[in-house]
C-alpha cells in the first residue's frame, strides 16, 4: 500500500504532507494522478474540490515547468485553507483555488447543487479530478461533473474519478458511458476504487 509518507519522498517535499484523515484523498490515488501529470504533462488542470490532491498537481507543474491547476471549492474555510498550504510549499503560482459555491443545475431533469464554473470560462480542460461535492450532499452527487465541463474538455481529455467504488460512483460512470460515446473506461483498484475515463472527441 502506497503511503503518504512515499509521495512526499516521490515528490521531494521536505515538508510533511497535510493529510487530513477524514477528508484526504487516499494515498494511491495521489500517486495515480501524480504519474498521469508527470507522464502526459497537461497544461490546464481542473479539479472538483480541493486539498491534497492541489498540493500534488501543483508540484508536478512545478516539476514539469508546464501547466496550471484549477480548483472548485464550494467550502470557503477549505479554499482558504488549500490556499495556504499551497503557500507553506512555495506553490501558489501553480494553482488557483476558486470559492465556487453549489447551485442548481438540471442533469437528465433532475436537479443537481453543483458548483459554478464561471471562474473557468475559456479553458480547455486536459486533465479532470473529480473528488467533490460530497456523496452525502445528495444522491449521484458528482453526475453534473461531465455535463457541466463537457464542452470544455479537450479533444483527449483524462478524467479521474475518486470513491468510484461506492455504488453511487459506479452508476455515475455507467450513465456517463451511456450519454459520451467515444469514452473508455478504466477502473483501478485502489483504497476507494478510482474510475479513469478517456474522451476521444476526434471521432
């Protein structure tokens, strides 16, 4: 089992690693966004909620000298939050953490609280971290990511899911699968289970 502990070391962070044990992402789902960002080196990254998961894709823009982070964080007290940790580890200029507060938004007439996305207007999405809103919100609550951010996503987008081995999760990609043709689907085991989805909008 991959550790917190490791990604510091994989990171070269001198600092140790704010983990928040009811709330962080998990330590291997850390290290699979860490390896997609560091192989494919996406130039705009857009992540729902934020935390360690930031502190991670900020690093690998860092280390790639290519790249930015986007985040929507419907938690005020957390953006300020990420904001400073992002400071502590000298990577303010690589991410932005926007206070995006949840609204209504209607998916297949059902209606969703979603974040608004007005502070990402006119970017192309490469990479997509969904680890937010919370599953206690509301059922299916991260469906609107991909109606919501479709149009912006760039013709070979990536798309990671975490949590995607609660059972809300799993329908959530089934019905993504449904409604984007030309998307695969990968899932990969880790602590919460983590769905990868890849567009090819070429088609």
């Amino acid at each position: 089992m991959q550790t917190y502990k490791q990604l510091q070391q994989a990171l070269n962070f001198e600092q140790t690693l704010p983990v928040t044990p009811d709330w962080s992402a998990a330590a291997d789902f850390l290290f699979l966004i860490k390896e997609h960002c560091l192989i494919n080196k996406p130039q705009v990254i857009v992540e729902c909620s934020s935390g360690l998961t930031t502190i991670t894709l900020a690093r690998c823009c860092q280390i790639n000298e290519f790249g930015h982070v986007y985040s929507l964080e419907n938690g005020e007290k957390y953006q300020i939050q990420t904001q400073s940790d992002l400071a502590q580890f000298n990577l303010q200029t690589y991410a932005d953490i926007y206070h995006a507060p949840l609204v209504t938004m209607t998916v297949n007439d059902i209606n969703f609280d979603w974040y608004q996305t007005a502070a990402l207007k006119g970017l192309k999405i490469d990479m997509l971290v969904i680890d937010g809103p919370p599953g206690f919100i509301q059922k299916y609550s991260r469906l609107p990511a991909l109606p919501a951010l479709f149009d912006q996503l760039s013709a070979s987008a990536c798309i990671f899911l975490d949590d995607a081995a609660r059972d809300d999760e799993k329908e959530i990609v089934a019905m993504w699968l449904a409604q984007y043709p030309n998307t695969t689907h990968e899932y990969i085991e880790t602590a919460r289970g983590c769905s990868v989805i890849k567009l090819n909008k070429n088609f």
